[in-house]
C-alpha cells in the first residue's frame, strides 16, 4: 500500500468519525431537549401549544448543532488535509508526509516518500476515532435510558402532543385526587358528520344537543359521581381510570362532580341543531286568480347548519267564509337531500285540485334536517296565498260587459237634443218662426226632462228622498235650487272637498264635490232650456254643448270602491264609566320588576367568588362556573369573560385582569336597541 | 298618564280582522268596570311597524292560517322582550284547525313555545276572580268547533309574567257583538277581558 494510498484511508475514517460525532452530539441534544420537556411537564403541566413546539425545537437544534460540528471538523475532502492532521500529530514527519501526498511532487522525490511511509499514523487515527465517538455515544445511550424510565404517557405528551394527554402525566393512587385532571371527549351524534373531540381539564364543554360527553380522569381517592339536575351517575373503573358517560343536555346545565372530599364542576354549553333555513322563490308574491286553472311553478332554496333530510310543498285550501271554513291540505314535490343546501322545485295544476271561487290556496315549503336525536329540525318557508275570485268581485279584477250606468244614458240624449236643435236652426230658414218655436218647445220639453232626470241623480246621492213621483225632487228643483245656488253648492263642495277626505265631517260636502259635473250640466240643460222656450235654438246649441261635456265629464269620473272596511265603534266612555253592575275583587297591585332584576344578584355572587379568590380558590371557580352557567343564556359576552377568569384561576394564573373584564362585563349598563316611547293614545 | 289604547294586530296572511267589534266591546267593559283612562277607539297596528311598541296590550285573531313574514316575527319577538303582551284566540275555536297549528308554529318561532297556563294564575285574580280558571265560552258548550271544553288557556312566559297568552275558546266570537247589546245579557260574558287587560297594565 502506497503512503497515499495509507493517507487517503485515514482520511475517510477521520471524515466519518467527524460526521458520525456530529451526528450523534444533535441526536443527543434533541434527547435532552425531549428529556427536559418532559421532566417539566411531569412537574409543571405544559400547555398544549408549547409541547407541540417541542419535536420541532429539538428537531432544528439537533441539525443546527451536525451542521456546527461538520463545518468545523479538520478533515475536508481532500488528502492534504488527513496528511496535515497526521503531521500534527506526528512532528518527526517535518511536512515528509505533506509532501508525499501532494500531487505536485507525487513520484518525484522517493526519499521523502520512504520516511513517511516508516511512520505508523493508523493506531492514532483509530485512538482519535474512538475518542470522538465515545462522549457523543454516552450521552445519547444516557438520554434515551432516561427517556424509557420516564413514564411512557410523559414522553408521549412531549413527541406527539395531542388534546386529551392530561391523564398521561398523572399517576393513579389511593390519595390522587380523581378530579384534578380530566379529560372530556365529546362525539358529535353521527347525523352531524362531526370530529370527536377531547379537551383537557375544560371548565366548560360546548356540543350539540345530544353529543355523548365522555368524562375521564385517573383513578384514586374515592368514587367519581356525577349529578346533573336531579340525576345521579357513578362513574365506571376501566383500569386505572375512571370514566363516565352523559349526553349533552338541551339547555346549559352544571354537572357536579364528587369524589370523596374532592367536588368539581363542568358547564355543559349546549349548541343547539338550527332547523333549515327555506325560502320560497316562486310564487314571488300572493295574487288573486280569476279561474282556478292553469299551472303554476313552484321552487324553494334550502340550507342547514349540519345537512338537510328531506322536503316537499305544502298545500292548504280553505274554503267558505264567516264562521264556516273548511280546510284540507297536502304536500307535492318530495324531495330528499345529501348535503347542507338544496332545491325543491315542483308544478301544480290548479285544476287538479278543485278550488271553487272564493277559495283561497296557501303554498310554503317545509325542509327537515337530519337531527334524528332531537329533531328532525322544520323549517319552513314564508306562505304565499293564492285567491280565486268570486264572481260578484270581478269588477276588481276583471270586468264584465254591463249595462250603461245612468250618467251615460244622459249623454246619450243630451248628444240627441244638442243634434235636433243643431238641425232645427240648420233649416231655420225654411220654415215659418211658428213651426220653429213650436218644434224648439217640443226640444225644451226633453231637455227640461232630462234636466230633471240628472237632478234626480244628483239628489238621490245626497241621500234625498225623492219620494214615489219625485214630488221633492221637483220641489226643489223648481222652487229652492235654482241654478245659481245650485253651482253656489257645487263650488262650495269642490273647494271644501280638496281639503277633505271621503269621510269627512260632513256627508254632503264629498257627494257635492263628486258630483259637481252633473251640476254643471243641469245648470247647463236649464239654460239650454230657457233659450229653447223662446224658440232661439241656436243660442241654446252652446249651453247644450257644455251640459253634453259635463256629463261625458262625469261619465269619465274616477270610480272609487270602498272595500273591507267596518264601521267604526265609538264607545262613549263618559256614558258607561263604571256603569257595571260587577266592580271585581283586584288584589294587591305590584310594579313591573326593573329590566333585568338578576342583575344586582349577579353582581353579589360574582363579588363573592371574589372573596373567595385568596382563601378557597377552587370554591371561586366553582362560584364563577355557576355564575357563568345563569348567564350563558342571557349576557354571552359576560358569560365568556367569566370563563376566561375562571380559567385563568384554575390556571393558577395572575387572574387579575381577567376579573376586570369579567366585573365590566358584568356591570354594564344595559342598552335598548331604540328609544322606547310611552304607552299612548294613537297618533 | 296617557289612555290606555286597545291595539289590534294587522299580519299579512289570514284574516286578521274577523272579530271587528271585539276591540270596542273590551273598551266598553274597561270603562264599565274599572276606572283605567282608556281610548274610546282601537287602533290597528301592522305586526311589523315599530307602532306596536306603543301599545302594552295587543290582540291577534283570525280563521286561516298564519304566517309571519320575518319582520312580522322580528318585531313580535322584540315586542314581547321589552314587555308587550299579545293575546292570541283561535277564532276557529279548533285545536286540530289551521289556525291553531299555524299560529302555535310562528309564536314558538318568534317567541317561544306555548305552555299551559294554571288556572291558578295571577291572570284569574287580577280584577274579576275566575277560581276555575278561563271561563267557558258559548262556542265550547255548544260542541262547536273542536267540541272541546279547554281547561287551560295557553302561554310563553318571561320571566314570571306573561308574554303571549293563547286561548283556544274563541273569546273572539263570544266578545264580537256591539257593547250597547251588553244590556240584554244577565252576566257580562266580557269580564274576563277586563282582566287580561288589568294584568298588562299592571303586571
């Protein structure tokens, strides 16, 4: 074997001892720090998230340290750096050994060759080996000793950290107390399609109604029983641990826990199945149907907190009226679903379900979810109403061909009269002035009929009885209104009108108003009549004209329908003031209690549990989760620093600032969304 | 003090207006029996106007089914938090009705769910005393409707006070008549009225 040969050996048994070295001082530090963490944790109960760093931290130090040793190793990868570290081992060599190896004398100077190659430098490479090895060596093989004589749940808890290891660290005995570390698991019912869950040491559990809470701690000094609400429940040996089963109450409940002398509590937080959400798309809004047929398309969204089950559209169609009403009801458009969102979509045929005028055809959507503990959860949609119309209201919603009201009638004879007085005076000038008066008479004799006709009308709306043969009508039209006070009235019950509704103080003022084209007209139709008399029909054309316009006028009018309205019982409460002949027995009067009369109570017992703080610790918890529990369905947010403080003391924490924030919590002055106003009268 | 307003409630679906004269019959016997100032006339307050907060008492009737839009049910659960009192009767005078069903559904859903109410309440004794609970309508003895005698009337509490009270008795159609027809009966039929009214205002 050539000396370069011998050197080169050496070299790579030098290189592999300084990487193994290093190797084994990282893998040593990463056991010390593994071996540390769980020594502490055996003392002092780490939190979670400090023992999930951990692995990672002995992970990073145990390479950082191999890199720090690897760059600083002697030996590279070349020969002259072995030749160099033999030669400083070896001072006789005086650099033989560096020369030898180096490439550029390689062969040419045998001499320095031979006395290198005289030296035995491999007892010393291997004694240096040996040495590097050995220190590394035992503090791995130490560290892993003393990691297997640790508990098996100790090193557990420091290299795979998981919610629910507290039990790990606490060893059953006679004196352990049984409650001072517990773990809760909760399984969510199985319709949810929810994780298991485990919590260490929890004050309080949040789950859905009807999770299965698993209660379980070591076992030691006494049997664990539980009481929530009136029941009792003994827990159930399973090794060295006890364990305990309950389901999670729909309303927030206290268990307390007992174990000889040892108590502890734990507030179950229900969380409960929402029902689904629906919304009825189409029908988009209620409407009023002339026939009962046709198809109409329906269709609704629907979403749930944890899965919808099944739905459909449900139909109810009553009938009649007053006191007698008939109902059935049925469902279309089943569906089922297999995720948290869905559709139903559906067609009806009005005709196949035989609605009859009047009837009236409520439509919603009803969803289930898949709660099979405490459900199914319902929700439903809003209602859409479809009404059929009955024939005697068609005139609000369709109109039928009728006869001409009377106005029209007018109108037509007053267009008759205005042409036979246009054509009268047309051939005045062929006939004799008698022939004229006489046929102007005979046209002032309608005229003055039909003046009377929409007299007659007039007064009939205001509520006059015009008696058999009019006897009245004719009385007032001839002797008290005159066309003068008549269009007096008309104006007076315009003007008044425009500042008056349709029921208005007095009855007759809105009537007028409604009126006032007829008036106009029958003023018209009296002057028309009063030229015809004297046989001057074309000065009667323009009167005739403007009575024709104001009953085509009137004709048009807006037509008003007063619908649904009931009159209105004025109760006269001066007449019947304890007018009853039973005066009653009224007990004792007490006032309204103030908005939130626990809230002083509240306030007392969270400044007890305070006093307990220094002397009894464990009691003030207990008092704040108690306290905590009468809130949860109240004031949330008090209720979560209550929790936070209750924690924190359990902790063994500076629980300080916690309580701050619990007391502010607490003491806050209750706000209303929106001022109140007082009880009162209608505005 | 401002008088006291008898409030009808106005919902969208259904016929909430079946019993127009109950709300002056009440008035009438507020007045005839007691010395409470109140308002010779009702007022009707849409279920989802913010009006109802005026008003201590109000009442809900009908035959068809009801179904609150989501400010309808909004506005009722905020009414009966801040202390409002609704009271519901079936004017169908039919547990298996869809009134009842219906109406028993969106109370649950905007207050809370309805439980009998003992007949040994304050309500019973709160002006008239009803030792036997709510009295029997004429519609009941009659067989109609559900041809039932209910023994209870039905409530969702706040607390220890009423928030809504529900009856089955069809003290709609026993109270709608006019109040000066109040002369031809031997026993006003009413009085019961009188006492909801009293425990509003009071309790």
């Amino acid at each position: 074997m050539t000396i370069l040969e011998r050197v080169e050996r050496a070299r790579r048994t030098l290189r592999a001892t300084a990487i193994a070295a290093a190797a084994l001082r990282g893998l040593a530090a990463a056991l010390g720090i593994l071996l540390l963490s769980a020594t502490v944790d055996a003392f002092v109960s780490l939190p979670a998230g400090a023992r999930r760093l951990v692995p990672f931290v002995a992970a990073a130090t145990a390479i950082a340290l191999f890199l720090r040793r690897l760059s600083r190793a002697g030996v590279r990868a070349d020969a002259g750096s072995a030749a160099l570290w033999i030669e400083a081992r070896f001072p006789s060599l005086r650099y033989a050994l560096v020369t030898a190896v180096d490439p550029r004398y390689e062969g040419r100077v045998p001499e320095i060759e031979r006395a290198a190659a005289q030296v035995s430098f491999e007892p010393a490479v291997r004694r240096a080996a040996r040495r590097a090895l050995t220190g590394p060596s035992i503090a791995v093989a130490a560290c892993v000793l003393v990691l297997l004589v640790l508990p098996a749940g100790a090193v557990a808890r420091v290299i795979r950290p998981a919610a629910g290891d507290a039990l790990s660290r606490v060893r059953a005995g006679s004196r352990t107390n049984p409650l001072a570390s517990m773990v809760v698991r909760v399984s969510p019912p199985a319709y949810a399609g929810l994780r298991d869950e485990s919590f260490d040491n929890p004050a309080s559990v949040r789950a859905l109604v009807g999770s299965a809470i698993t209660l379980e701690g070591v076992a030691g000094d006494g049997q664990v029983v539980a009481t929530l609400g009136g029941s009792r429940t003994s827990a159930s040996p399973s090794g060295d641990r006890w364990r305990l089963v309950l389901a999670m109450p729909s309303a927030p409940a206290a268990v307390r826990l007992h174990a000889a002398a040892h108590e502890r509590l734990l507030v179950l937080e229900p969380v409960p199945d929402s029902a689904p959400v629906v919304v009825l798309t189409a029908p988009a809004r209620d409407s009023i149907l002339r026939k009962p047929s046709g198809r109409i398309r329906l269709s609704a969204t629907a979403s749930d907190d944890y899965g919808l089950a099944s739905g459909a559209f449900e139909l109810i169609v009553s009938s009649g009226g007053g006191e007698n009403f008939t109902f059935k009801s049925r469902t279309i458009g089943a569906a089922t679903f297999a995720s948290r969102s869905g559709e139903l979509a559906a067609t009806i045929s009005l005709d196949s379900i035989g609605l009859q005028p009047g009837d009236m055809l409520h439509l919603r959507a009803i969803v289930r979810d898949r709660n099979d503990v405490t459900g199914p959860g319902t929700g439903t949609s809003d209602t859409r109403t479809l009404r059929i119309a009955r024939a005697d209201e068609y005139d609000s919603v369709a109109v039928d061909p009728s006869p001409p009201p009377e106005a029209e009638k007018n109108a037509l004879s007053q267009r008759m009269l205005l042409m036979m007085a246009q054509a009268l005076e047309k051939k005045r000038p062929q006939i004799s002035h008698a022939t004229l008066v006489g046929e102007s008479r005979s046209i002032a004799l309608d005229q003055t009929r039909l003046r009377k006709r929409v007299g007659e009308i007039v007064f009939t709306r205001l509520g006059e009885d015009t008696g058999e043969q009019g006897d009245a009508v004719q009385k007032r039209l001839d002797q008290q209104m005159n066309p003068d006070s008549v269009l007096a009235a008309a104006d007076r019950a315009a003007s008044a009108a425009a500042g008056t509704a349709l029921e208005g103080d007095h009855d007759e003022t809105p009537l007028l108003a409604l009126n006032r084209p007829l008036l106009e007209a029958y003023n018209a139709m009296w002057s028309a009549s009063g030229e015809l008399e004297v046989g001057e029909p074309g000065k009667a054309v323009p009167f005739m004209k403007k009575a024709l316009d104001a009953l085509q006028a009137a004709r048009s009018a807006e037509r008003i329908y007063l619908r649904g309205s009931t009159r209105a019982v004025v109760v006269d409460i001066d007449r019947v003031r304890l007018q009853g002949k039973d005066k009653g027995a009224p007990g004792a009067r007490t006032p309204r209690p103030a908005a939130d009369p626990s809230r002083d109570d509240r306030i007392r017992r969270f400044d007890a549990a305070l006093r307990l703080v220094r002397t009894a610790p464990s009691a003030a918890v207990d008092s704040l989760l108690l306290l905590r529990l009468d809130l949860l369905d109240r004031d949330m947010a008090a209720a979560r620093a209550i929790e936070t403080a209750a924690n924190t003391l359990r902790g063994g924490h500076d629980a300080t600032s916690a309580l701050i924030r619990a007391r502010r919590a607490l003491t806050s002055v209750p706000s209303a969304p929106a001022p109140l106003t007082s009880w009162g009268s209608p505005p | 003090m401002s008088d006291f307003t008898f409030c009808t409630v106005q919902y969208d679906s259904g016929d909430w207006d079946s019993a127009p004269l109950v709300p002056a019959n009440l008035i009438d016997s507020v007045a005839r029996y007691t010395s409470i100032s109140v308002a010779p006339t009702g007022v009707i307050v849409p279920l989802g106007s913010a009006e109802l907060f005026k008003y201590p008492l109000a009442y809900l009737t009908g035959h068809l089914p009801v179904r609150f839009s989501e400010l309808e049910r909004r506005t009722l659960g905020e009414y009966c938090g801040r202390g409002g009192m609704l009271f519901v009767d079936d004017h169908n005078h039919d547990i298996d009705g869809v009134f009842h069903k219906s109406a028993h559904e969106e109370i649950a859903r905007a207050v809370g769910p309805l439980k009998e109410l003992p007949n040994t309440h304050a309500l019973y004794s709160s002006f008239f005393k009803f030792d036997d609970g709510p009295p029997a309508t004429t519609h009941e003895l009659n067989g109609w409707g559900d041809n039932l005698v209910h023994k209870h009337l039905l409530a969702v509490m706040r607390g220890d006070r009423i928030s809504v009270l529900y009856s089955s008795k069809d003290y709609s159609s026993e109270w709608g008549y006019h109040p000066d027809n109040k002369r031809f009966l031997s026993v006003d039929n009413t009085k019961f009225g009188v006492n909801i009214v009293v425990y509003a205002l009071t309790r």
